[in-house]
C-alpha cells in the first residue's frame, strides 16, 4: 500500500461530518461588520456624457429654476446669491453659485447611534443595507394584508435589530395609522431607541419632526445638543416633488437637522413618464438639478452639514401609470446616480425596490437587478433593501427574509479572497492524487465549518429529503424563519434613566403639540 493511499484512508476515517448546526437561527448568520465594495464603481456613461448631463441639469437651475414653497428657503438662497421671484416662488441660480456651495458638503461623514459599535460610515466604498420605510400596509402569510399599525411597526423594527447584515432603518418603517398623525413620530422614534441600536431616519415633513428625533437622540446617547452637532446620529430623507416643486415641510426638515449639525438626504423622486420625461438622460438632469439646488439650500444654511446625494429614478408602466422597478432603466439610473454622486464628491444613496405583489419570482428577480446595480454603484445607503413590496405600499415579512438571504450573499460576494500560499493547498491536492476527493483530507477538515456561505433560507437538500421535510417553498420557510426570530429577539439595553428621560420628553411633546402641528 502507497503512502499516499494510506494518507487518504487514515483521512476517510476521521470526523467527516459538521458538528450539530445551532438551532439558534440568530448564531447562524454573519457577524456585524462594515461592508466594503473593494471592485471599482461601474460607471455607465462615459466622461463626456457625464458632463453633458452636468452642463444640462445646470441649465435647468439657471434658465428655468425651482419652485420653492418656503419662504424661509427663499430667504436663505437669495441671500446666497440666487435669483428669487418670490411672487411666482421661483428660485434661479448660477453654476458657479451652486457648485462652490455643494462643494462645502464633506465626502465622508459618520452616524453614531445609542450602539456606537453600530456607526455609519457614509461615503467611499462602504455598503449599507436598510429596512424598508413608508408602506401605508403590511403583509405577512400568517395574518394575511392589513394597514400598517403600531404592532407591526414595533415587530418589524423587532426583526431589522436581530439581523447584522440590516445596519439602518428608513423613515418610518410602515405607517402606524393607528396612532395620531401629529403625534405618531415620537412614538414611532421611541420604537426605534428602545428596540434597536442602530441608526434610524427621522420624519422630514416640518422642523418639529426632525428636531425631535435629534433631541431625542442625543437624550438616549447621554450627550448635549453640541455634542451630538459633533457626533452626528439623526438623519432624514426628503424629497423633491418632481418635476422642479420643493415642498414647505421639505426644505424646512432639511435647515432645521443642518442647523443641528445632522445628516439629510435629498432625494428626487423622479418616475420617468411621470415626473421626468420619458428619456433617461432628461431625467438624470432633472433629477441633477433638484437634488443639487436642494443640496445648495443645505449649505446656505450650515456649510459643512453632512448631505447625502440621493437617486430614486425609475420609470412607469405606461400602461397604468404604475411604478416599476428593477427595470433595465431603473438598473441603469442607479448606476447613473453614484456616478453623479463621485463627480461632486458627495456620498450616495440608492434603493433596491421591485412593484410584485406577492413574494414570488418577479419581487426576487426586480430586487436584484436593483440591488446588483445598488452595490456596483457604491451606494452608501442602499434603501428599501429588505421587505419592500407592490412599489412600496406594503412591508412584508416573508419578503424581508428572503432579502435578508440576498443580502447576506452579496455581502459574502464582496469580502476579499485570500491568495496565501496556504490557500492553493499543493499539499491537498498531492495527498488526495489523481481520482480521489477532499471530502476528509487535512485542508478541507481544518476549513469546512467555515469556507462556504451558510444559507439561512435557501434548501439544499435533494429532492427525496426535501418531500420528507414538508415540500416547502422558499416562501413558507421564510414564514417559519421571521417567526423564529422574533421569538429569539433580544431587546438591546438601555438604562432606565435614559427610558425615563425619553418617556418623559414624549409626555412633554404631546402636550405641546396637543392637536396642532408639530
């Protein structure tokens, strides 16, 4: 007998099968860490046409302007510079004027939660992916379609807490009509606090909203409003009412968390063959020159508060007028939308959104030609990764799932691959030899606990083992999988202090705010 045959026969013999897998589905998935998109940016236009759609979106500010409703935006822009009719509301401005304003917005920035093991890193090649947000519904298979309330709002903020690879939550992650809409914010952020510890978006509609959710966070962080103008944690997302329409509540949110030394995302949302024309390079432009006049407001207000240049374009059936998304030209725009966002040096948010009303092989195949583009872009904040159904009017939970499962592939798609020495095996290969296998050779034995992705939704057994344990589709294991979470769901702590101060704040505001604005 060969030394070789006996090398393989004394390896058959060891320990060749896994130990028993947790029955914790929380342990078995990725660790927390900070993704990183080591490829280069795809960028879908070449040099010229970038600056063709830079030189057009320009001529939009300075020939054609912006309606802005707040007479405080236009207050604080003619002041900048621009040229304001404040009788028909319209804002004008200069390139020159406008680039040397989005110039003073920091490429990089931090968010630090209550967690700061949980911090942000915006800009550069970091990837970040979030909880859907804004759904008037939600769905699950269980207790079927239903309007989207407190319970649920609180079970699935519950859900993005127990999975790593969830790092932020959108605006609200459903609408909890069953709370009043003046007051729903400060429930909703409390949610959000006593829950999780990771970094959430505030409400943008009016300055009240927004300064709440900074007080309040500087409250469950034990810091002062100076600090936390230091240290940042709140954000918010607004949006321009595409075509060329910055709303009142919009742009006063977006002055008000800049003053406070916050993040804002700017966002316009920009539906070609609705809100744009129906070309894409028309409606890059458009949606060039409203996030960058939006981006300009921020800076005359605070120069140096941290922006966020956000794309949402996509197109419609224009059939119906519905939304789609993860179309080619949505896919194609998100590329668009990071390319624009490294010429003015700005980090970038992005979305990954599909318009099935089920959970079913178009909400699959529509969220990943979104989210591949998401991450070949460099999006920082890639939206609406997990959960987002029917063009965003419900959050579902078996959806969140399934994205979650996505999610973790792609993750595991960008973490780098060692070329060691020790990682070609030339030993491996010389002791297994021609015909053999490396089931229970050395290399395989010391790495096979940890050399492969570990799914924790997909089923590879064969077909035979896969009737034996139910027949189950992807969707009713992704029903048993949110229900195994929650049940092994950890609140995060927070001192009772810190709960009583919030608590009482809340109590506070809503005698305020009584049955007024915010």
């Amino acid at each position: 007998m060969s030394d070789r045959t006996r090398r393989r026969r004394s390896s058959s013999r060891r320990e060749t099968s896994r130990d028993a897998p947790s029955s914790s589905l929380l342990d078995r998935q990725r660790p927390y860490s900070v993704i990183r998109n080591k490829f280069p940016p795809l960028d879908p236009m070449s040099e010229e046409q970038l600056e063709k759609i830079h030189h057009m979106s320009m001529r939009i500010l300075e020939e054609q302007g912006l309606k802005v409703l707040s007479a405080d935006a236009r207050k604080r822009l003619a002041a900048a510079g621009a040229d304001v009719d404040d009788g028909e509301q319209m804002v004008k401005m200069d390139r020159a004027l406008v680039m040397d304003l989005v110039s003073k917005s920091p490429a990089k920035f931090t968010l630090t939660p209550r967690n700061p093991n949980h911090a942000l890193e915006l800009g550069g090649n970091t990837l970040n992916f979030g909880m859907v947000s804004g759904p008037p519904n939600v769905h699950d298979m269980v207790r079927g379609r239903r309007q989207g309330n407190f319970s649920d709002y609180c079970e699935l903020v519950k859900l993005a807490q127990c999975f790593n690879i969830i790092t932020f939550y959108g605006n609200q992650t459903i609408a909890p009509v069953d709370l009043p809409v003046n007051t729903r914010h400060l429930d909703t952020y409390l949610a959000c606090i006593k829950y999780n510890d990771k970094v959430f978006s505030s409400m943008s509609i009016g300055s009240g909203r927004v300064r709440d959710a900074a007080q309040m966070l500087a409250i469950a962080r034990g810091v002062s409003m100076e600090e936390l103008a230091a240290s940042p944690s709140a954000i918010t997302n607004i949006s321009v009412n595409s075509p060329r329409l910055l709303d009142e509540e919009m742009s006063d949110a977006a002055t008000t968390l800049a003053e406070l030394g916050q993040a804002v995302i700017v966002t316009p949302f920009t539906l070609m063959g609705a809100m744009t024309p129906v070309t894409v390079p028309a409606a890059l432009a458009q949606q060039n020159a409203e996030a960058l006049l939006t981006i300009a407001l921020i800076q005359s207000a605070n120069p140096g508060a941290p922006v966020v240049y956000g794309s949402f374009t996509s197109n419609v059936d224009m059939r119906s007028g519905a939304p789609a998304f993860g179309t080619p030209e949505n896919t194609w725009a998100n590329l668009a939308g990071g390319q624009l966002a490294r010429r003015y040096n700005l980090p970038h948010r992005t979305s990954a959104c599909n318009a099935s009303n089920i959970v079913d092989a178009q909400a699959t195949y529509e969220t990943q030609m979104a989210l591949w583009s998401a991450c070949l872009c460099h999006g920082n904040l890639i939206y609406h990764a997990a959960g987002w159904m029917e063009g965003g009017l419900v959050a579902s939970y078996e959806k969140f799932i399934v994205d979650v499962e996505m999610l973790q592939m792609m993750a595991k798609f960008f973490e780098p691959v060692s070329f060691s020495d020790d990682e070609f095996a030339l030993e491996a290969i010389d002791e297994v030899g021609p015909g053999g296998h490396f089931f229970g050779c050395d290399h395989t034995m010391q790495r096979y606990r940890t050399a492969f992705h570990e799914p924790l939704l997909s089923d590879w057994q064969n077909h035979e083992n896969w009737q034996l344990a139910g027949s189950k589709t992807a969707t009713e294991r992704a029903t048993e999988l949110w229900q195994q979470a929650l049940k092994e769901y950890e609140q995060p702590p927070l001192s009772e202090d810190r709960m009583e101060e919030l608590e009482a704040y809340i109590a506070r505001r809503k005698e305020e705010i009584g049955d007024g604005e915010p």
